[in-house]
C-alpha cells in the first residue's frame, strides 16, 4: 500500500514541480566565469573547439535558461518567443540569437518536451524544465533519487547524461534524455552544474497546513495543497524565497572575481570517480540547504490551484548575513567543480 501511495505521490510531483530559473543569469555567467579560469590546457581547447568561435563557458552558462522561451503551439510546432513582460530573459540570450543557434535551442526543447510530465500550472511547459532540479527533503543529508523530489529526469540525472556524451559513453537508460551532440552536453553542463550549487534547487522544506515542516519521504508523502513548489510557492515581500536565493550579491557582477577565484582554487578536490560526483555534489548542496530553511516559520495564505505561503524570520538581517555568506561559497564551488569535472574529462 505504501508502494501505491509513493507511486501515487510521485505522479502528483510530477504534475507541480519547481518552475524557477535557479542562479539568475548573472549567477550561470560567474559559475562559467570562474571555471573558464581554472581549466587546464586541454580541458580549455577541447572547450573552445567545441562550443565554438566566441563561446566560452561564462556565455554558455545561462543557455539552458534561454530554452526557456520555446513555446509548443497548439498545432504541435515549437517556437521560440520573447517574453514581452521579460524582455530581460534575453540578455544572456543574444550571444544564441543566430539562425544556426536559435534552431539548436528550439530543436533541443522539442526533443525534450514530451518524455515526461511537466505542467505546474496546467500550462505544458516541456520535460526539459524539470532538468533543473531536485526536491530533496531537508529531513534528509545525502542525494538518493529514490526520495521524493528526485526523479530519472532530475538535476543529478540530466548532468549524468551530459557526462555521458561528453565521454562518448551512451545516456544510461531510462533516464529520457535527448542530447544532439558534444556542444549541447557542454551547454547544459555549463548550466546544470550551476543549479546544482543553488541550494533551493536541491533541498525543499515540506510542511503541514499549519506550517510545521513534514518528512514527505515516511507515510505522509508530498501534498499538492501545501507543496512549497521548492520554495516558489514561498513569499517574501515581492519576491518568492527561491528568487531570493537565485539573485547573486550584486557587487559580483557578471563574471568571475578575484575572491570567487581564491575560494574555488581553495576547493578541497572531489572523492571517487566522476560518476559519483553529481550526487556527491547534490549531497553538499542539501546540507547547505538546511542553514537556507532554518529560522524561518511558514503560514499558509492560499492554496489550490495556487499555494501561496508567508515567511517570517527569527533573524532578518542575520539570515541575509547568511545568505550572502553562503551564496558567495556556492558560487566558488560550481565554478570550481565545473572545472574540475571538465578537467577530468580532458586531462
Ligand atoms: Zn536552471
């Protein structure tokens, strides 16, 4: 019985799950920006040939983002489409603006639109968004897709089918991934390796219709009507907690900085083989993502088909220390594990 409800829970999840462009652009550009400085020599050619003349891995950083804008229409062409309200969607898009590239977006999120089930709103919005994430509880210390909130298209699964391509390994069935060739893997690494250092795209807080946190992963399972939608669903004044955590400190800027680059050289190398790291990685990011929840106290203000929570803080000003603080190291470490994935892959 309990084997129908999780199965049953993990239906629902997939219907209502997070729909946030994790680091904004700005936080995709720095994690490239730092790991565009820390590839060896042939990590940095193999790069360059790839991707390609002008494109590094600061300006690959946000292209998973830019997939964004593809819409299928209902005569089931697919089309890629500026966002008048979001014209700012677009900055980091226009490096992809050429005939050649906008194809390779929209041919990339057509073949990645139906091979699993993405509408959060009602509203497909193609299986390529939920590549951007994991909902793991904070209950929990370590990665392992068998929680609730991780799925075989999930963040650590899509970095998992990048690698492969970018190995000459086949995509490990039956994760449903497309991926065309070597510069699409190195686009959406370029990104996914970012995400995976966003904590609210990794740990999720649960809660009961009273705010009090829940472990989706014992009987109680994932309810619709109070799921946090990975922190989207959670308001902070104007903006939703998530957004909060996807906003860089601004002083960053758009590009690697002389203290990311001392913190990301500082970096402690990774365990094992590549083929762990991704989790391992998730692993981190979910004990980073508890400190993001802690002092905080929920209250639900509406729910179905649009939950909608209040946040309050035991600490305001400590916790935005905190967040900045822990932004700062996050950003350091994608950028240094993103280098040290790729120079592990072209040593
Ligand atoms: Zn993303």
């Amino acid at each position: 019985m309990l084997k129908v409800v999780l199965a049953l829970d993990c239906l629902i999840y997939l219907l209502c799950p997070t729909d946030a462009p994790a680091w904004g652009y700005q936080g995709h550009e720095v994690v490239g920006s730092i790991a565009d400085k820390l590839l060896n020599s042939n990590a940095r050619q193999q790069v360059g040939q790839i991707l390609g003349e002008g494109f590094d891995l600061r300006v690959a950083g946000p292209w998973a983002d830019c997939v964004k804008s593809v819409v299928r229409y209902d005569d089931g062409s697919f089309h890629y489409e500026v966002d008048p309200d979001h014209l700012e969607y677009e900055v980091p898009c226009t490096p992809f603006n050429s005939r050649e590239e906008r194809a390779r977006i929209v041919d990339y999120a057509q073949r990645n639109w139906s091979t699993c089930s993405y509408a959060p709103d009602g509203h497909e919005r193609g299986c390529h968004n939920t590549f951007h994430f994991d909902d793991i509880a904070v209950q929990r210390t370590r990665f392992d897709r068998s929680y609730l909130g991780g799925s075989d298209h999930d963040l650590v699964a899509a970095i998992g089918a990048a690698v492969a391509v970018l190995t000459d390994k086949p995509v490990p069935p039956p994760f449903p991934f497309s991926i065309r060739d070597k510069k699409e893997a190195l686009l959406l690494i370029a990104h996914f390796i970012g995400d995976l250092h966003q904590p609210l795209h990794v740990g999720a807080v649960y809660l009961d219709a009273n705010g009090r946190p829940v472990d989706p992963d014992t009987a109680h399972g994932i309810d619709p009507a109070t799921d946090t939608i990975g922190g989207n669903a959670i308001q902070d004044e104007n903006l939703s907690l998530h957004h909060e955590w996807d906003d860089i400190p601004t002083d960053i800027g758009e590009a690697a900085t002389t203290e990311l680059l001392a913190a990301a050289r500082s970096l402690p190398a990774s365990q094992g083989s590549i083929s762990d790291w991704p989790a391992a990685w998730a692993s981190d990011s979910i004990l980073v993502s508890h400190r993001a929840f802690e002092g905080l106290t929920f209250r639900l203000i509406a729910t179905l088909p649009a939950n909608k929570w209040s946040v309050a803080f035991a600490d305001h000003a400590g916790y935005l220390q905190a967040m900045d603080a822990i932004k700062r190291r996050q950003l350091a470490k994608g950028g240094a594990r993103l280098a040290e994935l790729l120079n592990a892959i072209w040593p």
